[in-house]
C-alpha cells in the first residue's frame, strides 16, 4: 500500500514487496490495454456480498480535460481486450487473498494510473450490498478527477 491510502505504515501486515509485484503486474497490464493517447486510468475492483461477487470498472482521460472512456465497454468486442481484463481480475482476485490471509480483508481497490507510470490506491473495506449503477454512479463520483 502507498502513502495516501489511509492506512499507517504500522497498519500494513503485508510484506510491501509482494503487494509492490501485484501493483506492477496491474499496471503493466492496464498499460497494454490502454491505446496509445491516454493521460490517466482509474481501474475499480469490487467484491459484492458475501459470496464476493467480483466486478471491475476501467475510465482512462485519453486527453486529461476529465473526459473519461470506458474501457469495459470496448473490451466484449475484443478476445485480446477480454483476455486481458478477465486476466486483471485475476491478479486482483489473487491480491485480495493474499491481503486477507494477512489480515487484511479489504472488500474493493481503486487503483489510479498516470502515463508516466505514477500510481496511488484506495481501499474500501465496507461490504458491497448492491454492485449496481447507483453504486457505479457512486464509486465514479468519488474517484474519478
């Protein structure tokens, strides 16, 4: 976790090396997916209930005037897009055991990408009832510039 995140670094059980591996390997795959002219990504990974239901958001500002894109839209046109985000859920998924076998059971991530490769994260541990538009609506008013 980095500064910024709302927890104290005496708060963090997890080895920081390990979480660093797992930002990397998200923001690696976001910038592959990402095209060429975008300025800024915000990628949501929330688990509903208490199944953990999980579901993903990805915004990119391709401009960075705060006109946002959404990714997941593009992606069901596209297996290599597909692949991809099917593939990012998955690390996020294997983060989030990780992080809850060390105690910390965090139930979404908010992960904020510039294009010079710069990022924070934000997580919310309270457990997601509805993950519907209203709380989409809700999640993007909070975290997106």
């Amino acid at each position: 976790m980095k500064a910024g995140d709302g927890l104290k670094s005496n708060q963090i059980h997890e080895d920081p090396k390990r979480l660093q591996e797992f930002y990397e390997r998200i923001g690696n795959l976001l910038f592959s997916l990402l095209p060429d002219n975008w300025d800024h990504v915000v990628m949501g990974y929330f688990l509903e209930g208490e199944d953990h239901v999980p579901h993903q958001q990805i915004l990119y500002d391709a401009q960075g005037g705060g006109d946002y894109l959404d990714l997941m839209e593009k992606v069901w046109d596209n297996e290599t897009l597909e692949d991809a985000v099917l593939d990012l859920g998955d690390i996020c998924a294997a983060m989030q055991e990780y992080c809850k076998s060390c105690g910390d059971d965090w139930q979404s991530i908010t992960f904020r990408m510039q294009s010079d490769g710069s990022f924070s994260t934000q997580y919310d541990y309270n457990t997601i009832d509805y993950y519907d538009a209203r709380y989409i609506q809700d999640w993007q008013s909070k975290s997106l510039d």
